[in-house]
C-alpha cells in the first residue's frame, strides 16, 4: 500500500507509532522515524517494520504486548492495523521455497509470504535449535556448493530468552542433521551455532548486540561464517566453523520457541541468496507530479518489475540522490517556493540491481504570494527605566516564517529579529512607549502588526535616599556605609560596617529622618548579609546622632532572631529583650510620650508585642533605618521595604469584610453576617451599603439588619471596614439578595431523633433529622444546658470544650430566613469519656474513598481532597462527604493504573475566602501523547469547580516518580514537588527531581534562588512527597523516597543541591551537595505527606506519614549551632490502618490522616479512609 494522502495515511502511521511507544518507551525516537518514513513515501507496513527496533526481540519487548504467551500473536501485527487486504494477501512461500517442521515439535510451525511487501512470516515452536537434536519450523529451499544468504529479522516474539530467529544451513532434514545457523535472540544476543557430526552436540559463539537486525551465513567449501550488519552494507563478523556437509544442502530461515506449550512468531526481510541475482528491475515509468506546493512536490510512477522482487527505488533530484522509498511515491520537501526542478527515479533489488533511470519530470513549485499571520500575545517580560524587553506568540506561514520587525510607536528600530522576544534599549525613564511587531517571509511577504502594547518605562534606578530621609555613619566605622533608594520597588538598600550597636557607644549606618513627639515607624527587613551572627539590622528611635546616645531600636540578625534593644542614658550600657526568630521580618517601634513598644509581624496587619522601655528624650528626635556588620572589616548588606513613618502608628486601612452572606431575611427587611476585617491597629467599625448607598453602620459588631425594604425585591449588599485613622477598607464583595415575596410567620417543625453517633473526653458529636419549613430551613441553633452553644446549616455538629466524665443535655431549634424559630428537639443527656491518657481520639470521617492523595482546608470549614485515579477533587461539609465532585478532570488528564500518577497535591489560596482560587498538581498527556505533569488554578463556587489558568505545565512525568506535594508557604508563594525518574542528570534546565516556588498567579518570583526566570527553589530530588513549615522559623522541611531505601528528611535550603542522582542517604558529605537530617538506613519508610503539630503534648514534633512502613513516625526536632536537627523517634499507629499518604494539621488543632491501601500499586484492598484524630487536651 502506498503512503495515504491527507490525514488517513497519518492517522494511521501516529497509530503505530503510539502502540511501539507504548512498547518501547522511545516515543521520540519514534517519532522522527514516522517522520523520516512519511518524508520518504514509504508504506505504511514498511514504516512499521522501521519502528520496531531490532533489540525487540530483548528484554524491553517483554514488557510490551507482544509477551503475551499467545501462539497467535504475530511480532510485527498487519492486518490488525490495516484492515483486510489493505497491504496485500498472504501466501504460501513461493517456489522454490518449502517449509515444514524439523523434530516433530508438540505445536505445528507454520510460514506465509506477502508478496507485496516481501515479508515472511515463520511461526515455530519445539525445546531448541541446540543439543544433539532440535526442534523448530524451517522455511528451505536446495543449495549445491558454495553460496550465502542474507536477510534481515524484523522481529520475534519472546516466548523464551533463547527463542531464536536466524538463518541456517542443514545437511538433511533430520533432527539430528549437521547444520550450522546464526540466530537472534530476545536476550538481546546474536548466537552462531554448529554440530559437526550427526547426533552430535551443538557448540556456539555468541555476540551481544543492541541493533543490527541484518544477518548473513556464508558456505565456502566445508568453511562456514556468521555475520551481522545493521544496514545490510557493513558486516561484522561474529565466528566461523569448519563442518563437512555434501555438496547439496539446505539453505534457510529457522524459528524455534525454546517453549515447547508456545509459538514463536519472527518476520524476515530482504530475504536473498548470494550470487544467485544479477538481473536488474525494469526502469519506472509514469513518473507524475499529482501535487506541489511552495516547498513540496509529490511524484508517483508505476512500479517496476523483478525476477526476485524489488526493494525499493532511488529519487533523484536535479541529479542527487535525495531519497530512497521502498513504494512508488514520494513527497519532496525543503524546496524554495517558484522554482523548477528535475526528478528520475530508479528501480533496485536485494542483490543490489539498479535500474536504469526513469525518464525526466520537471517540475516548478508554487510561487509564495501569502503573508504571515500578524504576531499575537504581544506583551513586557520586562522593563528597567531605559529597556523593555518583549515577548510574543510566533506567526504562522504557510513556508516559513523567517524574521520579525519591531516598531515603537509606528517607527522600526529593528529588523529581521529571528526569535519571539528583543529588548528594545536606549530609552526614556518614566516615559510611556507604543509596541508593535510584524512578521515576514522569505519571499518578503509582511503580515499586519500585532496589537499595540502600551508600556511605561521604570522610574530611574535606585539613587540617593530621597527628602526628608538622610544617611550617615554613626561612631565612625572603618569602612564606610552607604544608602540608596529605589522609587520602582520602594526598597530601602542600606550598607553598614562596625563594631555593633551595643554597649555604651555604637557603630552602625543610619538612614534618618527629624520627629517630633509621638510616632511610629513600621518596615519590612527582607534581606540581609551574614557578616557575623549579631550583625544587625532593623529600625531605631533615637534622640541625636552621637555614638553613645539614647535610643531603642528594633533589630534582626543572621544567626540570634530579633532583639529589642535600648539605651536609657547617653554613654550609658545596652539592654535588650531578644526573641530567636528569624520569621517574620516585619517591625514596629512606636513612641507614646517617654514609652517606646517594640511588635513583629508575618503580614504588617497583625503585631505581636516583644518589649517596652521608658525612654527619656527630648520631642526632637530622629527615626530611622540601621545596619550594622559587626565587623570592623566588612560592611553588612540589607534590603529593607515598606517603610512607613507617621504619627498615630495606625499604616494601612483594614482589610476587606469576607464572607457576606444572609443571616434573616423577610419581605421588607435583610440581616447581614460576615467575618470580622483586619487592621494594623484596630477596626473600629463597618459601614454597610444597600446598592451602593450608605444603609447604615456598625461599631464592631460583624451584622446588621437592612430595613424598609421592599417585598420581591433585589438588592446589592456590600461592607466596608474602617479604623480609628479613617482608613477605609475595599469594599465586600457584592452579594444579591431578593427579599420574600411575602411576609412568613410559619415556624419550622422541631428536629427529631437527635442523637450522639461519638464522644470523646472533651467533645459530643451530636445528628438529628431534619426539620422542614413552608419556606426553607436556614439554620440549627445547638443548645448545652439551655444556653446556646452554635448554629450550623447541617444536621450534625460537635460540641467540644467540654469537661471529662460530666454529664450534659443537649436540644437543638430550627429557625427560617423569617426569624421563626421551632421547639426543641428531644433532649439528649450524654457524659464524656473519662479522661484520656493519649493526646488524640481517632474518628473516621469518611470510608471506602478512592485513592486520596491530598487535603485543604477551608476558611468556612470545609475539607477539599483529591482523588488520584479517577482525577476527582472532593469535598467534606459538615462532616459529611459529599456524593457529587467538586470537579472530576477531563482530558488531558491522565492516569495509568498501577502508576503512581493522576491527580495528586491541592491547595487553596491565602484568599480562597474571597477568590475561591484552588490550585491542583496533576500528571497529563501532551499533544505528542507524552507523559506530563502541570500546576492549575481552578475557581470553585457551591462546591463546584472550573478550570481558570494553566500556571505551569510540561514538567516531567513518568509512570512512577511525579511528586506532586503542593503546598502555599507563609511567604504566601506555592511550593510543589515532582520526582526524576529513570536517574536522569540533575541540570536546571530539565525540571524532573525539583522543588518549586511560583507566586500564586503563576509567575516566577523575583528573589527565587537560581533567578527571576527559573521556577527551582532546590534541586537533586528523586521524589519528594511531603512539604511543610516549621512553626516559629518557617523552615521548611521535605520528605523523600529513596531508591531502594534510605528515604530522607531534608531541611530545605533555597538553592541547594540534595544529591540525586550522585548521591542519597548518608553518602551526601560532598561539596555543593546537602546531606539530609535523617535518612532510613537499611529500613523503607516510603514517606509521604508530613506536618508539625502546633499545640498539645506533641508541641513543636515533625509527624511523617509512611506508606511502606504502614505507620506515622513522630520526630523530635530540636536545635543545634543554630541549625535543626532530629531527635527521638515515635512509631505511631504501626499496622493499624496500612499504607498512611497525608498526615496534616487543620486549623482547630485536628489532626487528618488519608490511607492508600485499594487501587494503590501496592495497597491490599482494604477501603481508604479519611481519618481524624481530635484533641484531648
């Protein structure tokens, strides 16, 4: 059959190349073959025996589908793929071939010839081609004297690792005959092999081999040698053998299975006798051009005849060879568009024949007329105060598009760009600029510009520190400091040398700025160079610039967390009040009359107080910033931003109200709730508007009742918080109310049957029925003793906070938007547990899940989890999982059973409350059906979930070794992990065995360890798949598989290097490579999500979960020379509940644990659970 025009014939050779990549794992190579045959116009069975590498017959076949121990199953499929009749029909071999069974094997051999593409096809069984007889199907015909064949093994199936497939040469037809063969098999061998007397033992030589699939058996007198090639030009010799046979022989193909209960199926090409053709085909005729383009013409003629067969025809183009087709057609492409060209095609045989060439076509391509597509996706990659460098999506062309031309605004200032990105330099700062790009041709063609992009040039780079701020050196350091200010970033960048600010006079860089009175000064330190473990840096009050003055300050250093320091007298000595923290490095010092007040922060919203002093200056002083390195020689480096100075210490407006929503509702009135806003110093009240127009205020109560409403109507709500400063916060976001059509005086039916399903000491889980309304049910009000506890919208909820061994009584109301509340329910009495001696009571939450792999947890207390294998996001609510998906992913997903892929890690956004952003981890296929893995934000609304953006795809993906742990950090940038599977070399540009850490809309962040365009946070992981923060230090600590074992608990450096694939476990003390804290030794943990335990008697404890070891390990994690080290281990919960995947903290101090034992690679079946562990104490 020739090559298909159009999409059929692609179709069909994309499908052999997917099932061999299956086969093979070699999808790319595949792929250039596929290509290399549609270039070539070879037929479609043709190609396929070019996909099957020769080495199929080894090992790597045996994990393809051609191990399947079924005698029908042929190694290289035909009709299968192509349909009946489609590549020719299969005959007997053709005289003067014959073929039969030698040694009466237990299965009958078989062989067929298509004589359209030259294939036999032998099907064999029987113990072997060895010993002193053998058993196998050959396909023969008579030899006299000297001679040779030749032919090339396609493939074999492997029903044995010494199956084999090969040429030989008998004396007779018995089992027991001399003979001498050379043979290929699955093993990943060629054997040559011979018995010199009848009966007698076969001797061998053997030749490991990873290709050639073309052998050769030469008989010269009684001298016999083997060969093989993997072109069928260029030979090597494996051995020869003296055996004395007659003049009259037979020469063959033999296939044995070395299986007595199986056949083994090999095909056989370019099957010849040596010496025995020298005719040449008959020279091709019809030579035709049915089609050309710009850069191509396709040529056909009709096939040529030969006493044996021909294998194929030589393409000539103005006199080169270009190409050799084994059909009668062919494409020709790289051409230049309007340009005449000559073609001849000559006709060969396997002997090596060739025809004399065809008569001449000459052929001129299209001339190219047609424009590129106009550039899209123009945008800035970056900007300084004189550059901009832009990016933009390539044009399409219908030859190729060869250049671009960059304009600004409607001039060129550069042409013939070859990439899809230029910095434009040499311009203004703070100065708006106007981009276009065109693309062009070869042939000159020019498409239209792309959308203009506006973009505005930086300010100027960072300069002196700007009025009323000043710098100087304070107490005459050795080396001079210095100060600058960049306006772009607002970063303070501050150098500074001396002996320290200490004692009775100090040594340090200050940038300051005159105050007078009360005041504060908030920043944010947000680096710092490591000159000494008390170099200093931070903020400062102090009353002059002498060396020995009054001051406090507020400082952070590399090594010893923030100290609060302070001079009450000048010249006198230095206090402090020091707090080992190096997280957060947001700082305050407020002045209140003599009284200055030190506060850190993570966010600069909520402080926390870490000292006090009286302080007795004068109204004039001067607040500020100050460095110092503690070292006489060298100058410490910091970065420091948001620098604020103002009077009522009160910096940023609150935060926006969240979670809006109705709390009663009639036909003329609305009740709002919503959870409380966050200020810097304090929310004073909140202002709530009814469709833009103020309805009414708050003090700081979080609800407010809407009146004079109109029945039936709709309204837009929003709230807006306020502090004592008149700092205004955005606004809610909207939410629409339409008040009842009438007004509702119809109470509720009570709740029933209420109950208690679990208690703990300190807990009751109470349910009930629900109750019904004429309108609707909104909430249940929970009552413990007659007082109310809590509402909730379900029908189930714990009361907890509750004492050991006491009794309560417990009834719960109903009650409508209306405000018409029911009667009780029953009452129920419960008395807690006594009390527990273990520090947590285990509940299941949910049973026979499919394959959880992670969990978040939401601000209004719902738990998301993912399920691997079916690629479903699920949600708890109220204790309850619900029936339908969050979201279940279609293509690409994908998910290969018994792998270790699918949809993995989840997150929720610092501000899901309000974005209801999700982010997902999960393995997919690309467009050239590659293994994959990406990171998506969805957006979910009601428990329903849509896919919003691909932030980052093309990761590695592999069957085992995705990672896949996604976490969002303190820092509030998303950390997740991928694997490296199959060792391949540790480099930045291949992103398999990596940590990342990407800003939450997917961009790279700036201050990333290995630079602002690299996603790496650290590297040298074979499959990382727990991440998580040490509370206090925001350390941040992983877990990874080892190789065989020696899994690790790594302390996560940005920029560091963890050593895969050099190097794992305790073998890691090399250069540039970081060991782990603590590693598995000899034993499998296989761990997998980890947590720190915030509270209780585990306080401040690393918790691993552990699928090989079916258990959670508790770690001790303590401090040494300033650095963590592990401690004691715990083994919690060992056997209990099988192979452990996440372990994590939720927000009310729980602990959660997820199981993978049923549809895991290795799990026993038992169903998974989602298990929570509630606190005792």
């Amino acid at each position: 059959m020739m090559l298909m025009k159009g999409g059929g014939g692609n179709r069909r050779l994309r499908l052999i190349c997917l099932i061999f990549c299956k086969i093979h794992g070699r999808e790319h190579d595949l792929r250039m073959k596929v290509k290399a045959a549609k270039a070539l116009g070879i037929s479609m069975l043709l190609a396929l025996q070019l996909l099957v590498p020769a080495q199929g017959f080894g090992q790597e076949v045996r994990q393809g589908s051609l191990e399947t121990g079924n005698s029908n199953v042929p190694a290289t499929t035909t009709s299968a793929v192509y349909g009946s009749g489609s590549i020719g029909t299969l005959a007997a071999v053709p005289s003067p071939w014959s073929n039969k069974d030698i040694g009466s094997p237990a299965l009958a051999g078989s062989a067929d010839f298509n004589p359209g593409t030259g294939v036999y096809t032998v099907k064999g069984a029987g113990k072997d081609i060895w010993g002193t007889s053998d058993q196998f199907h050959y396909v023969y015909q008579p030899l006299t004297g000297s001679g040779a064949i030749i032919a090339q093994v396609t493939g074999q199936g492997n029903t044995d690792d010494f199956a084999k497939a090969g040429l030989m040469i008998r004396e007779t037809l018995d089992a027991n005959a001399k003979h001498v063969d050379i043979a290929a098999v699955p093993s990943g061998m060629y054997t040559f092999q011979y018995r010199n007397d009848v009966g007698g033992a076969t001797t061998s030589v053997k030749a490991n081999s990873t290709s050639p699939s073309w052998l050769k058996l030469e008989r010269d007198g009684n001298t016999f040698k083997g060969s093989y090639s993997t072109d069928g030009s260029t030979w090597t010799e494996v051995s020869q053998a003296s055996v004395t046979m007659k003049s009259s022989v037979y020469v063959g193909l033999a296939v044995s299975s070395h299986n007595v209960s199986k056949l083994n199926t090999a095909t056989f090409t370019n099957v010849s006798l040596g010496g025995s053709d020298t005719t040449a085909p008959s020279v091709p005729t019809g030579l035709t051009s049915p089609g050309q383009t710009e850069t191509t013409v396709d040529l056909s003629w009709t096939a040529s005849t030969d006493n044996v067969g021909v294998t194929g025809y030589d393409v000539f183009q103005d006199g080169t060879l270009i190409g050799s087709p084994l059909g009668t057609s062919y494409s020709v492409v790289g051409l230049k568009p309007g340009t005449a060209y000559t073609f001849t095609v000559k006709a060969k045989d396997a002997a090596g024949n060739s025809s004399t060439a065809s008569s001449q076509l000459s052929v001129t391509t299209k001339a190219d007329t047609t424009a590129p597509t106009e550039p899209t996706n123009v945008t800035a990659a970056g900007k300084t105060d004189t550059t901009v460098t832009l990016t933009w999506t390539a044009s399409t062309d219908n030859v190729g598009v060869t250049a671009y031309d960059i304009y600004r605004d409607g001039t060129l200032v550069k042409a013939d760009v070859i990439d899809t990105s230029y910095t434009v330099t040499g311009l203004t700062a703070s100065t708006a600029y106007s981009f276009t790009v065109k693309a062009k041709d070869a042939a000159g063609n020019q498409s239209a510009a792309s959308q203009p992009l506006s973009v505005t040039t930086n300010a100027p780079g960072p300069g002196e520190v700007p009025a009323p701020w000043q710098s100087k050196d304070i107490g005459s350091p050795v080396v001079a400091g210095s100060a600058l200010y960049d306006a772009n970033t607002d970063v303070f960048t501050v150098s500074g040398a001396g002996k320290d600010i200490w004692s009775t006079s100090d040594q340090f860089r200050y940038v300051y700025r005159p105050w007078s009175g009360d005041g504060t000064i908030v920043a944010l330190i947000t680096s710092q160079t490591n000159t000494d473990g008390w170099a200093k840096a931070g903020i400062m009050i102090r009353e002059n610039l002498n060396a020995d003055a009054k001051h406090a300050d507020l400082l952070l250093s590399p090594s010893n967390g923030f100290t609060f320091q302070y001079r009450t007298a000048a010249g006198g000595a230095t206090e402090s009040v020091k707090q080992a923290s190096s997280s957060p490095a947001w700082v305050k010092l407020q002045r209140t009359g003599n009284v200055i007040k030190g506060f850190v922060s993570n966010n600069g919203m909520n402080w926390g107080d870490i000292g006090s002093v009286t302080v007795g200056m004068g109204a004039n002083v001067y607040f500020g910033l100050a460095v110092t390195s503690h070292d006489v020689n060298t100058a410490s480096t910091a970065t420091i931003s948001k620098v604020t100075v103002n009077a009522s210490g009160d910096v940023y407006p609150p935060t926006a109200p969240t979670n809006v929503a109705v709390d009663s509702k009639t036909d003329t009135s609305v009740g709002l709730s919503w959870l409380a806003s966050v200020d810097d110093i304090g929310v004073t009240g909140y202002d709530v508007y009814r469709d833009g127009q103020l309805a009414g205020s708050t003090t700081t109560e979080t609800f407010f009742k809407v009146t004079g409403l109109k029945a039936n109507t709709a309204y837009s709500f929003t709230v807006k918080a306020k502090d004592g400063a008149g700092h205004v916060s955005e606004p809610s976001t909207p939410l629409s109310v339409t008040t009842a059509a009438q007004p509702d005086t119809q109470s509720p039916t009570a709740p029933s049957n209420l109950t208690s399903p679990a208690k703990t000491s300190s807990s009751v889980s109470l349910a009930w029925t629900a109750s019904t309304d004429n309108v609707g049910v909104f909430k249940y009000d929970v009552y413990k003793d007659g007082k109310l506890v809590d509402s909730t919208t379900g029908t189930t909820f714990t009361v907890s906070g509750l004492t050991a061994n006491t009794t309560y009584s417990f009834t719960v109301k109903a009650r409508d938007l209306a405000g018409n509340v029911s009667a009780a329910s029953n009452t129920l009495s419960v008395k807690t547990s006594s009390t527990s001696t273990d520090p947590y009571t285990l509940q299941v939450v949910a049973d026979n899940l499919e394959v959880p792999w992670a969990l978040a947890f939401a601000p209004d207390g719902r738990i998301f989890f993912t399920e691997r294998n079916s690629g479903r996001v699920r949600v708890v609510v109220n204790g309850q999982v619900r029936s339908t998906p969050v979201i279940t992913l279609g293509a690409p997903f994908y998910y290969q059973p018994k792998s270790e892929g699918g949809l993995l890690g989840i997150a929720l956004d610092p501000n899901f409350e309000t974005n209801h952003y999700m982010y997902l981890y999960h393995t997919y296929k690309d467009s050239n059906n590659t293994v994959k893995n990406r990171l998506v934000r969805l957006i979910e609304k009601n428990n329903t979930a849509t896919l919003d953006k691909v932030l980052l795809d093309k990761l590695p993906g592999a069957v085992y070794h995705n990672g896949g742990r996604l976490k969002v950090g303190p820092d509030n940038k998303l950390y997740f992990s991928n694997g490296n599977y199959g060792k391949t070399d540790d480099t930045l540009t291949y992103l398999g065995g990596k940590i990342f850490r990407l800003n939450l809309d997917g961009t790279i962040p700036s201050d990333n360890p290995f630079g602002a365009s690299s996603p790496v946070y650290t590297r040298g992981h074979r499959n990382p798949q727990g991440l998580a923060w040490q509370p206090g230090t925001n350390r941040l600590f992983s877990s990874e598989h080892g190789e065989a074992a020696k899994d690790e608990i790594n302390y996560i450096v940005p920029g560091a290097n963890y050593g895969w694939p050099d190097y794992e476990g305790d073998n890691q003390n090399k250069p540039g490579i970081t060991p782990p804290l603590i590693h598995s030794g000899n034993a499998r943990w296989a761990p997998s999500g980890i947590t720190f335990v915030s509270d209780g008697p585990w306080k401040g404890d690393l918790l691993v979960s552990n699928l090989a070891g079916k258990q959670i390990i508790r770690m001790q994690v303590k401090e040494q020379n300033g650095q963590p080290v592990i401690g004691n281990l715990s083994y919690l919960y060992k056997n209990t509940y099988g192979r452990i995947r996440e372990i994590i903290e939720a927000p009310d101090r729980s602990l959660y644990l997820i199981t993978s034992n049923n549809g895991d690679k290795n799990g026993d079946g038992t169903p998974d659970k989602l298990i929570r562990l509630v606190p005792n104490f």
